[in-house]
C-alpha cells in the first residue's frame, strides 16, 4: 500500500504541472476552455492526493508504526501541496477567477516536485513526536502557509497583471481583497500552529518556548504578517504595498520552513526527514 501510495503521488505531481500549464494558457489565450480544464485536473490531482495521503496512513497502521503522515520533509511537503490546493480551489469556487491558478498551482507543483526528491519511507517516529498535540500543530501551520502562499500568489498576480496602473478598478479591488482575506486566515492559523506547538513543546520537553530556530523564525514571520495587518488597518495599506509584502512575508515563510531546516539546528531538525 505504501508503494501504491507512493506512485500516486509521482503521478500527482505530474498532474499539477499539467494544470499549471493549462491554467497559464488559460491567462494568456483568455480560453475558457482552458480555464474549465485546468479546473478539472486541479480537482482530479487533489482526489489522487487526498487518497494517496489516506493510503498512507493506513499503511502506517498496517506497519504496526500508526502516527499521521506528518511527520518529515517529505510528508510536510506533501500536505503542503494539498493545503495550497484546497485553499485555492476554494477561492476559485467564490471568485470564478481562474488566472489566480497561474500563480497559486505552480506553488503545489513545486512542492510535489521537491518531495519526489527526497526518501518518501514511513518511519517510525521519535519519542517527542508521537503526540496528538504534533497533528494539530502541523496541520494548522501549514493551513497558514498555505494561506500566506496563496496570498503571495494573488500578490504576484496583481504585480505581473498591471494591477498596479488602475489600483481603483474593480479587478484590482478584488485581488486586493483576496489578499487581505488570505493574511488574514493565514495568520490566525499560523498563531494556532504557534499555540498548539508551544503546548506541545511543553508536554515534550518541559517548556512552552526555547527560542530553537525554527521557533524564532516562525515568531519572526508572525510578526511580519502582524506589522502588515497592522499597516492594511492604522495606515490603509493597499494594493501595490499589499502585494509585495504579501511576497516579503511568503519569503520569511520559505526560509522559515526550508531555510531554517538546512542552514540551522535545533530542536526541529527531525523535519529534514535525514
């Protein structure tokens, strides 16, 4: 089951990239062909993800070994992609506006793509790590990454579309919504994930706060999405500023994740998956 699971995933990724290119045609002929298509094979990758993680819990049980497919790199790369999908997929539900597609399902490819890098084994887990407190921090750390991904996409879109020129128009309006709305949900969650993390450090090793890496970056990036929210309400932040900040913070978002995992060591090193 783990190598069915396991060929699932290669052909998901492979599925992402076709509907990243079928949602660029879509932006560039302005084909609502193009754009129906790229909508169905998002959907068809997010089916084939969502079982192939099914799959792979159950064969950790089957294992004897039984924790969440969270675990490591490899795994947190997975749900990564699966959280960038749904957060999208429901955004094009409400909005119909599928060139967002062309910024945010490239960001679930990219993301499949480097997990086939790495060791996709399940393993057992550590002592510290085999608490329900890991399951509820991971999966909303990374719902707030997803959302803060999303946000940077729409950021990136409203940049590479001139959205800038015409800040007033309804377009532009509706990106510069969506980018506040996808901070926002994305910041609410990752203060959960902090919340949940520090308990679960508490029940692991004796305190809620150790200033490992991971912790200070991850504090960091809150305080960057903070300053931001800030700006959006006391000084009418918008548009053009929302978007490349909504990119500075998706960057502390990456070097916190991948970042802090290859150049530092902490009491995270256990997420490279080495």
């Amino acid at each position: 089951m783990e190598a069915f699971s396991n060929q699932i995933l290669v052909a998901v990724t492979f599925t992402f990239l076709a509907a990243s290119v079928l949602y660029l045609c879509h932006w560039a002929f302005k084909s609502k062909v193009f754009g129906w298509a790229a909508s169905g094979v998002t959907w068809a990758a997010l089916a084939a993800l969502t079982l192939a993680i099914v799959l792979r819990w159950v064969a950790s049980h089957q294992m004897g070994i039984g924790h969440a497919p969270f675990s490591n790199l490899f795994e947190s790369l997975v749900f990564f992609a699966w959280t960038i999908a749904v957060i999208y997929l429901i955004i094009e539900l409400a909005t119909w506006m599928r060139t967002i597609g062309s910024f945010a399902v490239p960001l679930a490819f990219l993301s499949m793509l480097y997990a086939l890098t790495l060791d996709p084994a399940i393993k057992p887990l550590l002592p510290a790590l085999k608490s329900n407190w890991l399951i509820a921090h991971v999966i909303t750390c990374f719902l707030g990454y997803a959302g803060f991904a999303v946000s940077a996409a729409l950021g990136a879109m409203y940049l590479a579309t001139g959205q800038a020129k015409d800040p007033a128009s309804p377009r532009a309006l509706v990106l510069d919504n969506l980018i506040y709305q996808t901070v926002v949900v994305g910041f609410i969650l990752l203060t959960a994930g902090i919340v949940t993390g520090s308990i679960w450090a508490n029940s692991a090793w004796g305190t809620y706060w150790s200033w490992d890496p991971k912790e200070t970056w991850s504090l960091i990036t809150w305080l960057v999405y903070a300053s931001l929210l800030h700006s959006r309400f006391m000084r009418g932040w918008q548009g053009k500023r929302m978007a490349v900040f909504s990119l500075v913070g998706f960057a502390c978002v990456l070097f916190t994740y991948f970042g802090v995992n290859l150049l530092l060591s902490g009491l995270h090193s256990y997420a490279t998956g080495k």
